[in-house]
C-alpha cells in the first residue's frame, strides 16, 4: 500500500500554480473595471451638478430680466420702466460661483395690439450651458 501512494504523487500535475495566477488575473481585471466605473461615475456626477448649476444661472437671469421689463411697484421710478436690452450677468454667490447667464429679450405686438416680451436665457457653469424662454404679456 506504501508504494501504490507513491505511485499517485508521481502521477499528480500541480493544478495550485496555475490557479492562483487564474484568481489574482482575474481579481486584478475586476479592480480594473470598478476603477473605470467609479472615475466614469465621478465625472457624470460632476456634469449633472454643473447642468443643475447652469440652470439655475438661466433662470436667475431670466428672472433679473423680468424684474427690469416689469419692475415692483416700489421700484419702478428706479428701473426706469421696460429695459429689453440684452445683459450678461456674472455670479458670485455659493451655488452659481463662476457662472454667468446671457440674456435677451425681443418684444413682438400681436394685429390685437397685445405685446408680448421673449426672454431668451443662456446660464453656462464650466463647459455646459442650458438655455430657457420665458414668454410673458405685458
């Protein structure tokens, strides 16, 4: 019986070496790819957060722009009534430090008579932009 167990080793291949290079290739291939996933995740993340930035850089543009066509009340004598004159604003506060929004504004009067005010708004934060309208009556 001793020597049939040596017979068996002689016999044996020594599947552990090739088995481990299997395993640690690839979990190296899997570290890889997580790698590649976070750092794409990380800069979608970014761009979102810029898009969200620029949108609210239009929309606060927009929103200067209608308090100089229809100022309140109280400060009507001060903006000196419908300026339409195209601005550009530039940001400084906490969430929209850095971006700016460019602003237009058309007046078109309807065979009614009815004018109507197009405010076109373009806020860019890095290397996005995002554009709104704002149609109002006046």
């Amino acid at each position: 019986m001793l020597t049939r167990k040596i017979r068996t080793r002689g016999k044996q291949q020594g599947i552990g070496l090739p088995a481990a290079i299997f395993i640690i290739t690839t979990m190296a291939l899997i570290a890889v790819a997580i790698n590649v996933l976070v750092r794409e995740n990380a800069e979608t993340f970014e761009e979102e957060v810029n898009l969200a930035r620029a949108f609210y850089a239009a929309e606060s543009g927009a929103g200067f722009m209608m308090n100089r066509i229809f100022p309140p009340e109280a400060y009507s004598a001060y903006l000196l009534g419908s300026n339409c004159a195209a601005r550009t604003y530039t940001f400084t506060a906490v969430g929209l430090n850095a971006c700016t929004a460019v602003v237009s504004c058309s007046t078109i009067t309807d065979s009614g008579g009815i004018e109507y005010n197009t405010i076109d708004s373009t806020g860019s934060c890095g290397d996005v932009e995002r554009t709104i309208q704002v149609r109002a009556v006046k």
